[in-house]
C-alpha cells in the first residue's frame, strides 16, 4: 500500500512534507507504545502507530527499519522530533484516531500485520 493511501485512511496530516519525495510502498503496519516491542517483533519497512511523542520513537523506528510513523489521537511531536525524523527521512503523521480504530482500517484496507509470532503465539 502506498503512504499516501495510509495516510488518506488515517485522514492523517504529514508533519514534515519536505521528505516526501515520493511516495513510499508500505507493507505492512504495527501499533505499540513499548519500543522495546517495536525493537523485538516489528517487521522492517512498516508503518508504526503510537502514541508516544518523544525522539525515542523515532530512534526506535531508525534502528527497526520502520517506513514511517503515525502519531495517534491528535497528537503533535515536539519541534525536535520532527527535526529528529525529517533528518533520519522518516515521515511523520498525525492522525485523530485512536490505536484500535486505525489499525482495523488500515488492515481493513489491505495493510497486512507486520508484527512476527513470538512468546509461542500462532495465527
């Protein structure tokens, strides 16, 4: 799905424009306010959703290979971490919809899940 799809889904806002180039393939999709599970199960090249707004995120989505992010419930990220995610060229969304709600979207839409089974968890 390309980013410009996620983001009409979401009826996101890109915080940080100057990056988009072009428009990004995104294949799958994970929702987590821990980073450290973001770290453990996140496929590379997903969009993440959470609600945390801090440059732990986006140091987080840099070293899972994320596509890009979307900020969840309205919220904005401080100044320096859209400088932060602009220089690391990783797109920054808001969107006023909540976790659950944006996730059954964009999987709705097609967006796969692209969290890996762990703790002995099978589909």
């Amino acid at each position: 799905m390309k980013l410009s799809e996620i983001i009409q889904h979401a009826k996101g806002t890109v915080l940080n424009p100057s990056i988009l180039a072009h428009d990004y393939e995104i294949s799958g999709g994970c929702g987590a306010d821990l980073m450290s599970d973001v770290l453990a199960v996140v496929k590379p090249g997903a969009v993440l959703l959470t609600g945390l707004c801090n440059p732990q995120v986006v140091r987080t989505a840099q070293m899972a290979d994320v596509r890009a992010i979307i900020f969840l419930r309205g919220k904005q990220p401080p100044t320096e971490v859209i400088a932060l995610a602009t220089q690391e060229n990783i797109p920054l969304i808001s969107s006023d919809m909540g976790m659950f709600e944006l996730c059954g979207r964009l999987y709705r839409a097609g967006l796969h899940s692209f969290e890996t089974n762990w703790n002995g968890f099978h589909e």
